[in-house]
C-alpha cells in the first residue's frame, strides 16, 4: 500500500538546497513501541506513477545540487533531503553492533560482582570494556546518518547520558559502599584482607565488604533493561546510507517510507528516482578529501569475495589518500589519543587522591562518596554548553574543543595545588563539567568530518588508540603517584593540552560541512 500524506502537510521541496529553512516540528529520537512499529513494519512501496510524482522526480533529478557528484553521493544527497523534509527521522542503526555491544557490557557487568580474586576481575573487566568500547563509535555515526543538517547540535547532546550514567552510578556507590564496607582497624587505618594478615587478627571479610559487589550488580541490571528495551521493546530499522554502500537501494527506499510514516508525511524518494541518476566517477563535492571507493553501491552486489576484501581494506588507506584527509585522520587521532590519556588518568586516580586529600582534612568516606555525585552533577550542563556551542556561529566546533580543552587542563593543573573540601569539590567539578563538553562537541563532531562510507572505519580507528592510550597513561601514572600525590594530575592535564593544540590546527573544511 501507499502511505496516505496527511491533507496539511505542505509539499516536498522540489530543490537539494543546502539552506535547510523547511524544518518541521521534531520527532522523538526514540522510537515507540512494538505494537505502533507492526503498523510501520507493514509498508511497502509502490512506484508514484501520477503526474504530479513524475514532475516532482525530474525537478529532482535536474536539480544543479546533483551536479559533480558520485552515484553514490547523489543517492546520499537524495536520503539528506528527504530526511531534511521530515525535520528529524526515528533513530535507526546498525542495529545488530547496537544492540549486543550493551548485551556485553551488562552481563559481564553483572559477573563482575562474583570473582574473589584480583585476576578474575581483570578478565571481566576487561570483557566490559569490551562491550562500551564497542558501543561508543556506533551511536554518533549512526545518529548523524538521520539528522538534517540543523539539528547536528543533537549529536553533541547525545553526550548527555554519559554525565547522567555517572551521577547515577555514584548515586548509586554512595549509597551501597560506605553501609556495605569494612571498617576501620584501631589505628584508623582501613582494615586488610583476611589472606594478608595473621590467623585472629581483625581483617575485612567477604561478608562484610559487601557494597562494591552490590553496585556492581545494580549496574549490570540497568545495562540489562537498556538491552531489553532496546532489542524487544523497541524495533530499529537499518541506517539507509549504510544500505546505500551495499547496494540496497530496494532496502533504503522502505526504510525512508516508514520514516515518512512515523512522521507521518509522505517519502518523496522513489527507487525509480535511484535508477534515473547517472554515474560520475569523480566528485567535486570530496575533492580534496577522498577519492570515491571503487566498489560501492550495486557493484557490491556483484563484487567476488576478493573484490569485497580489497574494497574493506581500501577503507583505511583512503584515510590518507589526499594531503587533507591524511592531516585530518592524523589530528583526529592524536586528539583522541590524549583525550583518553588525561580523562583516564584522572577517572582512575582522581578518586584515589581525593580520598587521600579529603583524609588529611577530615572529611570521612562516607562524605567522599557523596561529592562525587555533587563533582559529576555539572557535567550534564557542560554537554548542553557543548551543544549550544554548534549554533554559534564565530565560535562552533573548533574553538568549543579549544576551549573546552584548555579549561579542562587548566582545572586539573590548579587541583594539584589546593587542598579544602570546597576547592577540591570545585576544581574536580570544573574539570567535569569542561571534560563532558569537550567530548560531547568531539564524539558529535568526529563522524561528522569523514564521508559515510568511512566514517565508521574513521570512528572506530580513532576510538582504538583512545582505548589504547587509555591503557598506557594510567601506568605512567601509577608509577609517578608513588612519587609524588599530585604529579599524575600534572600528566593528566598535560596530555589534555595536546588535544588543544592538535585541534587548533584542524581543518576548518572538516568543521560542520554536508555529510554524504
């Protein structure tokens, strides 16, 4: 059947301009529930043969916007309008990586209350990361793929659940840990392990250390429901731009209409309208930046296994096939490098010296516990700056990672300097607050700055040596905090200052440009 376009809804925009002043109230980003998707699952196409379809397909077709494109860009250009026309289609995606990314985390995020031994927990631990790492490059370059162009600033704010996740999971900390833990010897000092004193001697038990394997387990049963709500309750479909690269444009067509459903409005993208463009081997829009990959499209239909490999590998040497490109990839990576380098140096030991600080003040665990909710708060109202940021015009992107960055290294740098209760408060806060606008602003950026048909490679490769780094700093760190309390804050906010300098000499074509 045809879906039925509502009597009020005005016509398409017969034109690809760029100046997107067409937008209609925005949907939810969140899709509903099974019941409403079985109305939408059930649409097919049916090729518009009215006069009306037929003028509305060659002013398209004509349109100079088209001109200089690949194949394949023109088909993304054509996807880009009609999700532009819609104001915002319903969050699709790659949905098996999507989905069972956050089925890892959680059910070894639940195993990880069990082991009783160091070892263990480092297996598990490390399954987790497993599972987040993987999830973190899939949600932005997904949500780009069904966002029109004046809505980007949402990729930023898809950051927020981050600071969200952290407030509850120390929410969460604080009410479980200081109730559900050992205390302390007679000389104040915490009480060691059973195995690592004399037989009679108080020590901490199993039983009475209880707390960090509760939270654990709280944690791993929210990450559980967001897996079920995700995979049951809620239906995604596949990312249209994705099924371009694979040559189902069949695929791409459906899935635009039962976006238009959901909006309820009309999909003015028609196969017919895919077969009637014209293949050009060179793009004026990419110039500069990448060649077009050889095998893309229908042609990946027909490419043998060999052909298919190739075109895989290919992706990463078009990371550096122009002078633009490979100054981009390199920036990109040395911003996530060290991004991850100070951010993890100081979500692994900040805790650690604020409890050393805050015990040399008095303050108790139980209090410790409880500001770091007050010190995680911010960061929900540093990703909304973030987002703000993209809509302003002399500053945007760029010199909200600058400046974001820099205040960033800033705080950590005037933490190892102080030590009260409100400044070590404060100054952690202030290096939240700046570190979840920073990365908001760079996770919606990144996939914004790479074509589609390796934007996920570009994300995915970036991510890993952030992880990687993330795995080098905190050694470095651990051996400088036997030295001195303060001296990891130093490397943190160090490596944080890299990220500042590598952005400044970014690309500025790279910043906010047409995505195809």
């Amino acid at each position: 059947m045809s879906v039925p376009k509502p009597s009020d809804s005005p016509p398409p925009s017969p034109t690809l301009s760029h100046d997107h002043d067409h937008f209609h109230e925005l949907r939810p980003l969140i899709g509903q529930s099974m019941a409403d998707q079985k109305d939408i699952d059930d649409v097919s196409i049916k090729a518009d043969s009215s006069g009306d379809g037929a003028s509305y397909r060659q002013a398209v077709l004509q349109d100079p916007a088209l001109h200089g494109l690949t194949l394949y860009e023109k088909k993304a250009l054509l996807v880009n309008q009609e999700l532009d026309s819609h104001g915002m289609g319903k969050y699709q995606c790659r949905r098996y990586a999507f989905n069972l990314t956050v089925l890892i985390a959680s059910v070894f995020g639940l195993c990880l209350a069990a082991p009783s031994n160091y070892d263990g927990i480092l297996v598990l631990t490390a399954f987790v990361g497993f599972g987040i790492g993987g999830n973190i490059p899939i949600d932005t370059t997904i949500c780009l793929e069904f966002l029109p162009q004046n809505r980007r600033f949402l990729l930023a704010l898809l950051s927020v659940f981050q600071p969200i996740g952290v407030v509850v999971c120390s929410g969460v900390a604080y009410g479980l840990i200081p109730r559900y833990s050992c205390g302390d010897d007679a000389n104040g000092d915490p009480l060691k392990g059973c195995s690592t004193v004399a037989p009679g001697s108080p020590c901490c038990t199993k039983s009475s250390n209880m707390g960090w394997r509760y939270t654990l387990i709280v944690l791993g049963a929210i990450c559980l429901a967001v897996f079920f709500l995700r995979f049951v309750v809620f239906h995604f479909q596949e990312s249209p731009k994705f099924l371009l690269f694979r040559g189902r444009d069949d695929m791409v067509v459906e899935v635009l209409h039962k976006i238009a459903k959901f909006n309820q409005r009309e999909s003015s993208v028609s196969l017919e309208m895919f077969e009637a463009l014209t293949l050009e081997e060179t793009s004026i829009a990419t110039e500069g930046t990448t060649p077009p990959i050889s095998v893309a499209g229908k042609k990946r239909l027909q490419a043998t296994w060999r052909e298919t490999i190739k075109t895989e590998s290919h992706r990463y040497k078009l990371l550096f096939s122009t002078f633009n490109m490979a100054r981009l990839t390199l920036l990109v990576w040395t911003t996530y490098a060290f991004d991850y380098w100070g951010f993890s140096i100081a979500g692994s030991f900040l805790p650690k010296i604020l409890l050393k600080k805050n015990s040399a003040i008095d303050v108790s665990v139980a209090e410790t516990y409880r500001n770091f909710v007050l010190i995680y708060f911010p960061g929900i109202f540093g990703v909304l700056l973030g987002a703000l940021m993209y809509a302003i015009p002399r500053i945007g992107r760029k010199w909200a990672m600058v400046g974001s960055s820099a205040l960033m290294g800033i705080s950590l740098f005037l933490f190892a300097t102080v030590n009260t209760q409100a400044s070590n408060i404060g100054l952690n806060a202030m290096e939240y607050f700046f570190q979840s606008m920073f990365n908001a602003v760079l996770y919606g950026w990144t996939p914004e700055a790479f074509p589609a048909p390796i934007r996920g490679t570009a994300c995915g490769v970036a991510s890993f040596w952030g992880r990687l780094f993330s795995i080098v700093a905190p050694l470095f760190a651990a051996n400088l905090l036997t030295k001195s309390l303060d001296a990891p804050l130093y490397l943190a906010g160090a490596g944080v200052f890299v990220c500042t300098v590598a952005i400044m000499f970014m690309p500025a074509k790279s910043m906010g440009g047409q995505s195809y």
